[in-house]
C-alpha cells in the first residue's frame, strides 16, 4: 500500500472513529462519555516522519475530543501546519478524556464507555485473560 493511500486510509478511519464517539456523546444519556485513549511509544522509523507516532495520536485526540483541558497540544492533526480555526481546542461537548499508556488501567477498563487503541498491541497471556473477560470470547 502507497504511503498517499495509507494516509487517506488512516484519514478516514480517525474520522470515521471521531463521528461515532461524538454521536454516541450526543445521544447518550450519561453524563459525560469517557473515552479512553491507549498509545504506546513510536515504533516505526525517526522522530518526526509521521509514521506510527501513537503519542502524537494520543496528545492531539486527547485536544480534539477533551479540550485543552485534556491536553496541551496545538494542534490536532497530525501533519501539516494548524488549521487556522482553533474552536476544536474546545473538545466535544459531553466528552471526558483520559489516556493510558501501553494498556489501560482496571480502573479505566470499569469506568471507560471507549476505548480507543492505536498503537501494536502485545497479545500476551494476561492481556488474552483479561480480553477473555471483558468480551466472553469463546
């Protein structure tokens, strides 16, 4: 797959994640919706290529969903210049965001409504027992 349609690919995927996490902040009848954001450290090629920067992903979803309140980000896409519109520093209304580093805390398993991963995840015995329970995978 070519680096431009990876990046449309990546595109359409985050927005698509962004409509239905704001959609489901909407019509919920929660108080706040808690996203959870999972990251790990950048696993592919330098500092700066853009490529696999999971803690970039995490500080500027953490600005778009949560605000400026969740995070001190400038900006929340991850290539190019600011877009010159700052109002999504403000967050999606209804959202509370929290992030997680390498796998989620119990605590952010029982309170989170989403959870959000990007990042490689290591399927190891323990994260398998937990997804096992999570899920009821057969």
């Amino acid at each position: 797959m070519n680096l431009a349609r990876s990046k449309s690919l990546m595109a359409l995927l985050l927005t698509a994640a962004t409509v239905v996490i704001a959609s489901a902040a909407e019509k919920s009848n929660i108080e706040k919706l808690h996203v959870v954001l999972l990251a790990d450290e950048k696993d592919h090629g330098p500092a700066g290529n853009g490529r696999h920067d999971y803690p970039l992903w995490q500080r500027r979803w953490a600005l778009l969903l949560g605000g400026e309140e969740s995070s001190e980000e400038k900006q929340v896409n991850l290539v190019g210049p600011p877009d010159k519109n700052t109002d999504y520093r403000k967050g999606m209304p209804n959202v509370q965001v929290t992030t997680a580093w390498h796998w989620p805390s119990e605590e952010q398993f029982q309170t989170a409504d989403v959870i959000v991963a990007y990042c490689y995840l290591e399927w190891t015995n323990i994260t398998g027992q937990i997804n096992h329970a999570l899920f009821a995978f057969e």
